[in-house]
C-alpha cells in the first residue's frame, strides 16, 4: 500500500510538473515512482537533475547504467526498481538472462560487465566500502579510476531512488522481474 499516492500530471504541484512532463516523455508514461516524488518538487526534481547528469556528463554506455541498476536494486530489494531495470536493460541490449543473473550477483560472461557489478554490489552491500581485491579486479578488467569514480555517481541515484521506493511504498505500475533462481 502506497503510503504517498501517485499524482497525475494535473494534480502535481505546479512546480513538478514540467519536471514530471520531461520524464513521462522520456518513459511514454507517467511511472508511480516519478508521480510519488512529485509531491515534493525538490524530491523530483534532485532525482531528474542527478539523472541528467550522468547523461550529460557520464561515460557509461546504457547497458553498464542498467548493470549497475540492476545490482543495487537487487542489494536494497527494491522490486519496483528490479523491474524497471529490466525492461530497461533488455532495451539495452541485456538478456532477460543477464537482468536475473547481473540481480544475482551472477557472472553474465562480460569480464568487464562483470568486474564492475561486483564493486557497485559490495559498495551497496557496506555503505560503500569496496575490498581491494574486487578495485583490483575492476582495473585489470579495463576500468579506469575515473569510470570507477564515475560508478559511484550511479550507485548514489539508485540507492535515491531504491530508498525513495521503500519510503514512499510505491505501488508497481510495470510487469514485475522475473524471479530469481533458489
């Protein structure tokens, strides 16, 4: 039960809304989590910004964003944001297979893809803190320490919005993720 009720585009503050328009655009609708913030403009408003952001300034490609989505909604159990990390990480270009198995915390067969999930799920797991064995890894796999840094600003918006979920009670308005194998 949601505990802040989704607004529409005409009940929103008025100064959510051409916020909450830019993101039903970017979506093709208006998705509860995005109608939940809207009732603090400031809170929509903070999540759109950092998102422009990584897009504006971000080196990763969509699939490593969604990798790293998928593994910190995974961490904080967020089901809404495990289930729209997989629709948008099957856009692009990750197998139903890899969401479940990247959520896992499985081996997806990228070395790269695979080097970096496990940094952004052991910083997820302990308030940050990453052992030198999995930075190692993460460098030798090709990783610089400016796209490691960078990683950082991903994980910072995911937990946003995975805390945001479990505060809000957001109710889900997508197919939910598949299940996880156990």
């Amino acid at each position: 039960m949601p505990r802040i009720p989704a607004h529409t585009l005409d009940t929103a503050p008025v100064e959510a809304r051409p916020t909450l328009e830019v993101l039903q655009g970017k979506v093709g609708k208006l998705l509860n989590i995005h109608a939940g913030m809207a009732h603090s403009p400031v809170v929509v408003q903070m999540y759109a910004a950092m998102q422009d952001v990584l897009s504006e300034y971000g080196s990763f490609a969509p699939r490593a964003r969604e990798a790293i989505a998928l593994t910190v909604a995974n961490v904080d159990g967020c089901s809404y944001c495990q289930a729209a990390h997989t629709l948008s990480g099957k856009a692009a270009g990750l197998s139903e297979g890899d969401t479940v198995k990247i959520r896992a915390g499985s081996p997806i067969g990228d070395d790269r893809l695979d080097a970096l999930t496990a940094v952004v799920r052991e910083a997820a797991e302990d308030v940050g803190s990453v052992s030198e064995a999995a930075w190692r890894r993460a460098l030798d796999a090709g990783w610089t320490d400016v796209e490691l840094t960078e990683a950082f600003g991903h994980l910072a918006v995911n937990l946003f919005t995975n805390f945001f979920n479990h505060f809000a009670g957001t109710e889900l308005d997508l197919p939910q993720a598949p299940p996880l194998a156990g």
